[in-house]
C-alpha cells in the first residue's frame, strides 16, 4: 500500500491513553500502521500526502452492533409505533422474502453510510435466513465490506426457536441446530483472521434467548470458543424480553446466559438495559461488554440504558448505531450525539462529556470487540484508522472552540474524509470508487420488490399503491 503522510492538520484527536491532542500535527502512516503521530515528526515526504490544513483529524468511530440487511426496512409506517415484540413480528413478514443480492445491496448502502459518518470498523449481526434462500448470505456482507473497504467483524447470527416451537420468529426464518453450527463453522474457517491488522474477524451470535434454544446456545458457546472467536447476543433488551425468560425458563436473562455459558471477556451482549446492580456487578468482574443503541432503545420504547453504573463497575461499554430498521439511519456522528444528549437528560451535569461519548464509540467499542491492541486510538502501532472534518464548513461557523467535541455537539452527519488502514475509502464527503447514485437506485428497487412481494403474501395491501407510484417514477 506504500506510505501516507498526512500534515499540518489544525489539531489530531488521539483518544490514546493521555488523550493527548496535536494542534498543527501530522501523521505519518506506511501500509495500514501508524508510524509517527505529532508536531514535529521526522517525516516530510511519503508516496501519498495530504495537506490537512483547517481539518480536524480523529480515530475511526467503530460500530459493535449493527443488522445491515435491515437497511431496506427504514422508514416503514407501520413498524414506527411499535416497541420491540410487536415491531418484530411486523418486520419478519417483510425479511422472510430478502435474496441474497438484497443482502449485499442492503450492506453496500448501511457500510457505506457508516463510512460516510467517520466509522471505520462494523460489527454486524446477521441471523435471518428465509426457507428456500442460499445459506451463504453473510457472504454477501462480506462481499460489500471488501469492496467499500471498511473492517468489518461480522457475527453469524441464529434463530432456531420458530414461533410452532414456542419462539417469537415465524418458523419460515429460523433453521435446524446441525445447519446453524455447520454453516458457523464453515464462516469462521473461510474468513476469520485474528492478526492485529486484519479486515475482517469473526464472531458467533445466536439472535436472543426468544429465538433460539439452550442447546443451540451452549454449542455455539462451545464452537466460539474451540476457534477462539468472541460471542455476541441481544440482552435485557425489553421488560418483555424479561418476562419471556422468567416465565418460559425460570431465570432472569443474565442467569440464562450464565446457564449456558454466555458469560466471560469473550462475550458481549446488545442493549443490556434491564440488568439490576447485582448483575451489572458480575457483568463488570467476569469481563462482559456491551454494545449500547441509544437510537434503537428510544425509538422503541425499549428503556434507558444505565451507562454510569455500568462504567463505575467495569463493564465495556461501546456504541452501537443498531439495525437500520429500529434507527432509520446508520450514522455514527449522529449515534454519539444521541448518546450524549440521552445521558446528559438522564444525568444532568455528571452526565459524560461529548470527549467521553467519543471516547466510548472509539477505545471503548475497541474493548468490546477485543481489538484495543490495532484500532480506537491514534497513535503509533495502531492502526491508520480515520476521518476528518474539514472547519471551514458552514454548519461549523461560530464552533470552532473545542475541537473534541465540534462534530459531536454541532450533530454533523457527514465527513470530508475516511481512512482505513491507510487506504482512502472517502473523499470529500463522497464513497471513493462507487456510483453513489446509481447504488441508491438498485438499492431502492430492491427494497420496493421486497415490500411488494410482502404485500402479496401478507395483509400489507396498504403499501401497493405506493410501491407501484414510486416503480412509475423509476421507469
């Protein structure tokens, strides 16, 4: 990949352990790795240099909880006053009849909106495969990663108790337990790589204790950790999912992971907002973190999640933008400044800091997916991991005090540009090598066809006049 130079920047935003800031800085980069960070570096040339001047320079935002092929469910009237049981259970009637070319259309548009917004790393969790549909359709996601080129940790999702068997899910999107762990095994095989820098890891994440068994769950447990992979799963997500454990398992969903082995450093959970002190106490000391979706848990009524408590007692804790269908968006600027503002009504003034929220979606979602030792920080070892703003925007004008917060505070959704691993992915607000338009119009056809054939097989009969007004407009 040769060597990058970036000077001159009117401040770099580390995020390291002192979180040190370099006002003037430059950083100087060869392959993916950082090699010099600072105001005096002894590096003035490189194959690729960029005059960062009047551009603020901070590390890649990371994503630990995200369900990309839920992209194409944005925005749907019906699904917009729910809360979580109901707003599923409307959902699956529309994700039962996704292809595989929806799957990596889908992740083409919710990677490239994260890359847009600063992220550079993306946790997904993928867990619906319909009857009759290719097995492999994670392999999508994957696909569309290595084209945008965004590190990516996808996690094999799962759902294996339908609804005949007591579960939540329609029995048309859950699958067999041998099928499951074999198809696990194969994505873990074909695409894990544990090295510092690598593009792409793998994790293990039964959708949540509604949808799968205790089996499949202890032999996921089991497989995860035969390869040394980390284990993800939703968690104290709702006080419905709570009464479902208490009522169909006899424990508390907390003490069913710990019944099954879902407990440990390995292990990271989504949500997590209905645990008590107790819990959040083992949660801390037995080394569980957890992906925190402040827009998600909002917009479906789903609670508060109790971000102090969690990191006075230790727990990791990084953000998460959630599925595109409980978000409607997939920004992560936009993600960090929902959290600050939800802590600071919660809080008030003890509330974290903007710098802090920032901090939790750079070095603590690092911690969350056991990557502190390649990206969350810049500094020299670590990965060139990046995104800048450029201060001469109009939406900064009268802003330009703190520069730690500015993109926070000020609710930008967009960047002028994104590094990952050295390597230009966004330039000038725009995806580098991708027809952003001409994406957006397969990508919404696509989801119209999807709808429709919903509406076919449905009483979704509401959303035919508009399918077919917005096809004419295509044609």
């Amino acid at each position: 990949m040769g060597s990058l130079l970036i000077k001159n920047a009117r401040n770099i935003i580390t995020m390291d352990g002192k979180r040190q800031r370099f006002p003037g800085g430059s950083i100087y980069i060869e392959d993916q790795e950082i090699k010099a960070i600072g105001t005096d570096i002894p590096y003035e040339t490189a194959d690729t240099v960029i005059d960062a001047r009047g551009k603020i320079i901070y590390p890649g935002l990371i994503n630990t909880h995200h369900h990309l092929y839920q992209t194409f469910t944005r925005n749907i009237p019906m699904a917009q006053d729910c809360e979580l049981f109901d707003w599923l259970i409307t959902l699956y009637d529309i994700w039962r009849h996704i292809r595989p070319e929806d799957i990596y259309l889908s992740a083409m548009v919710g990677l490239g909106e994260l890359l847009k917004s600063g992220c550079t790393t993306a946790a997904d969790h993928f867990y619906v495969f319909p009857d009759g549909i290719s097995g492999e359709l994670i392999d999508e996601e994957i696909r569309a990663a290595g084209e945008l080129g965004i590190r990516f940790f996808p996690t094999r999702g799962s759902m294996s108790l339908g609804r005949s068997d007591g579960g939540l899910p329609p029995d048309e999107v859950v699958q067999k337990e041998s099928v499951i762990l074999k198809d696990t095994q194969r994505v873990i095989e074909t695409y894990h790589d544990n090295s510092r820098f690598s593009m792409i890891r793998v994790g293990v994440a039964p959708c949540s204790p509604f949808s799968v068994s205790r089996d499949l769950l202890k032999e996921s447990a089991n497989l995860a950790r035969s390869y040394g992979v980390r284990m993800h799963t939703h968690l104290a997500e709702t006080k419905d999912e709570e009464n479902f454990c208490l009522e169909k398992l006899g424990l508390r969903p907390l003490e069913f992971m710990e019944d099954t082995g879902w407990v440990g450093d390995d292990v990271w959970y989504a949500h997590g907002i209905w645990f008590n002190d107790d819990e959040i106490m083992k949660m801390g000391s037995c080394g569980c973190g957890v992906a925190h979706c402040p827009s998600s848990n909002m917009k479906l009524s789903s609670g508060t999640f109790p971000i102090m408590k969690m990191l006075q007692n230790g727990v990791k804790v990084g953000l998460g933008v959630d599925g595109s269908a409980s978000n409607d968006a997939s920004s992560m600027l936009m993600e960090v400044k929902i959290m600050n503002l939800l802590h600071k009504l919660q809080a008030g003034s003890t509330a974290l800091s903007a710098e802090d929220c920032l901090y939790v979606a750079t070095r603590g979602s690092s911690k969350v997916l056991g990557w502190e030792d390649g990206i969350g920080s810049l500094e020299v070892g670590k990965a060139a991991d990046l995104f800048m703003v450029d201060t001469g925007r109009l939406e900064f004008a009268g802003a330009l005090f703190d520069d730690a917060s500015l993109p926070i505070l000020t609710g930008t959704s967009q960047v002028d540009m994104t590094i990952v691993g050295g390597k230009i992915v966004v330039k000038e607000g725009r995806l580098v090598n991708i027809d952003e338009e001409k994406l957006a119009m397969r990508a919404q056809i696509a989801a119209s066809r999807m709808l429709e054939t919903a509406a076919k097989h449905t009483k979704m009969n509401y959303y035919k006049p508009r399918i077919q007004s917005f096809e004419k407009q295509l044609y």
